[in-house]
C-alpha cells in the first residue's frame, strides 16, 4: 500500500462564527484530500455555512451558543483521526504546496512541538508574531519573517501546526479561554513539554485578517472585553509578575489616547478592553 500523501494526513480545524464573507475563499483553497471540521459557535449565517460545508465534503459541528475559540478547536480537533492537524482561520488560505512544506518539516524538525508557516497579510506584508504579552520584552524577535526556518518563542493561532499526538499530550486549548492568548498559552505549553517551536518559510499563507467575522463597534468591545480578561487569566497562569497591574496600566494608557475619541469603533474597543481587564483581575 502506498504511503498516504502530505494532505491525507492533515485534519484541518476552523472556527466560524459569522463567516461566510471569508469561507469559501478558504475552503477553496484547501487540498480536496484534506479533512476539514468547521466549528460553528452560533452565527447567524448557519444555514449558508452548512451548505458551504455540504459543497466541500467537510464535517460541521454546531454550537448552540458561542463555546469561545479555544473549546470550539479543541471539539473539531476531537473528530481527527490523522497525525497531524492545522488550526487555521476562516480568513485564511493555503497556497498551492503549503500542507506540503509543513509535513516535510516535521521530518526536518522531529523535536519540534509545533509549526507556523510564513503568513502574508492581504497585501504581501509580512504577518509575524514575533512575541507576546505573556514573555519578556528580551524574548521578541525583530519584525518581519526570518530569512529562513527557526525556533521562535510563540505561535500565532491564525495558521497552527503540529502533530496530533503533541496537542493532545498537553490537553489541548486551555477551555478557561474563551477569546485571544489561547494560542500563547499552548505555544508556551507546547514549548515546555514537548519541544521547540519553529517558523517554516516554504509554507505559505495568505491571512486578509480580522475578517473571521463581522466589524462593528458593538463586536470590536466584544472581543476586547475577551482579550483584556484573556490577558490577565494568562499572565496569571504563567506566573507573571504583577499581571494584573500590567494589564490595567496598559489598558487606562489606551483608553486614554486622543486616538480613541477619533472613532466610535476604537472607543468602544479600548472601553471594552479596559472593562475586560478589571473582570479579570476581579475574578468576575
């Protein structure tokens, strides 16, 4: 029996909610031998997802309420039989060879945890997480993709790479997590107990970022109240010293910013940041 080619053995994992904008593009994009599950946390376009997904061939989970990023991940991750899975946003897509490169480098890389490809944004830019909150400022890498393949010290969740058998040895997303950081927290987890992280530059993948889902004021303080609480629970978690003082001398700085009284939207943003922060550090 031949061996099973690079994109058979990739289950790749999506989370929508109110995406159809952006899905066919990425559904299109994808190897036909690829299995995809698509997690819906409760949108409103569900009727139009499901036969999005029908047309595919891809499995469709749906939540009746929104389970948060992390849990919905880690129920499509449950459904996968292959060795390796690739977390990738609604608003991303593969480029041609992409499953390719990135399973050839686990053959490069056998103690590594976890993989991102080289992300482009809409444009061409480079889209690179170079850091986080949740590490030292010492730790950040310059901007923009290395020239070649390294060990970096986090993942960015937009294109999430790696074997099976290492997400699940960990337990997977933190379920504590609803929204934004969920991705440190595994990297740094990954890191720890499995292995290194590395950035693989022959794998590409375009990202038109922050489309996932609708933009509104309404949805931007939404996500910020999750990023702000997010960011204390993980600072805390991972024994950052003054976590909670952190965020909130971060999150007054913004709201204070002439910036923000420029745009309904980034006001309502920094407020909701700042509101999730103190949920946060309350415990409410």
């Amino acid at each position: 029996m031949s061996e099973a080619s690079a994109p058979d053995r990739v289950t790749i994992v999506s989370v929508c909610y109110n995406s159809m904008a952006v899905i066919p593009q990425m559904l299109a994009s994808l190897p036909p031998s690829s299995p995809v599950v698509l997690v819906d946390n409760a949108s409103s376009d569900a009727a139009a997802l499901e036969a999005a997904a029908a047309r595919h061939g891809a499995r469709l989970i749906r939540n009746p309420e929104n389970r948060g990023f992390g849990v919905a991940c880690n129920q499509g991750a449950a459904l996968a039989t292959t060795e390796y899975l690739l977390f990738l946003n609604p608003d991303a897509t593969l480029a041609p060879g992409a499953l390719e490169a990135l399973v050839a480098a686990t053959g490069r890389y056998p103690g590594a945890s976890g993989f991102n490809p080289r992300i482009e944004e809409a444009d061409g830019s480079a889209y690179f997480k170079r850091g986080s909150v949740l590490l030292p400022r010492a730790a950040r890498l310059p901007r923009g993709w290395p020239e070649a393949d390294r060990e970096v010290p986090v993942l960015s969740g937009a294109a999430l790479f790696l074997r099976r058998a290492d997400f699940e040895a960990v337990g997977g997303f933190d379920p504590l997590i609803f929204l934004y950081h969920e991705d440190d927290d595994l990297s740094l987890r990954l890191k720890a107990e499995r292995g290194p992280l590395m950035f693989i530059r022959s794998a590409v993948v375009r990202h038109q970022g922050g489309r996932s889902s609708v933009r509104n004021a309404e949805v931007a303080a939404l996500k910020a109240w999750h990023m702000g609480r997010s960011r204390v629970y993980a600072a805390r978690k991972h024994g950052q010293p003054l976590a909670a003082a952190r965020a909130l001398l971060s999150a007054t700085t913004q709201l204070l910013s002439p910036l923000v009284l420029l745009s309904r939207r980034k006001r309502a943003k920094q407020l909701g940041f700042f509101r999730g922060v103190l949920s946060g550090t309350l415990g409410s």
